[in-house]
C-alpha cells in the first residue's frame, strides 16, 4: 500500500512540474495557447501558400515569354530565308525546288 501511495506522489510532483514549466513557458491560460498556436500555424500555412502560389506565376510566366520569343525567332528565321530565295535568280530557284 505505501508503494501505490509513493507512486501516486511521484507522478503527481511530475504532472505540477510540468504545468509549472508550461505556465511558465507558455502563459497560464492554455485554452489561449491553443489559439495562438492554431492561429500562428495557419498564418504560416497562407504564407506558403502565397509563396508556392507566386512561384507557380512566375514559372509561367518565363516560360510562355522564352515560348514566345522562340517563336519570333522561328518567325524570322522563315521569312529570312524566303526573302534569300526571292532574291535569287529564277533558274536558281527552279534547280533548289527541283
């Protein structure tokens, strides 16, 4: 009977110590702890968000601009050599399309 009675006591002084240490450390109201710790966690998780969100946007972004500057070149690249053939002479462009 005195073990169960030594244990009850050990646990009990380790139970106060640890709502000391979390008083303490945290502030008395624990209701309130949670809160602030939910709200903190979701603040954190927009702001991710918002991160994750903004990197999406900027890759898009670079990419549809390198696409559409290959394009242009592509573009270029075709009229050039069409205004080369129409500069050469007809018999020269009859022996290149055969």
């Amino acid at each position: 009977m005195p073990y169960d009675y030594d244990t009850q006591l050990i646990e009990s002084v380790a139970v106060r110590r640890t709502r000391l240490t979390s008083a303490l450390l945290f502030g008395q109201n624990p209701l309130q702890r949670r809160w602030t710790d939910i709200i903190k966690l979701f603040l954190f998780s927009v702001a991710v968000a918002a991160l994750v969100a903004a990197i999406c946007v900027g890759y898009s972004f670079i990419s549809n601009l390198l696409a559409e500057q290959r394009a242009e070149q592509r573009q270029r690249s075709q009229s050039a050599s069409v205004i080369q053939v129409m500069d050469l002479p007809t018999s020269e462009v009859r022996a290149i399309h055969g």
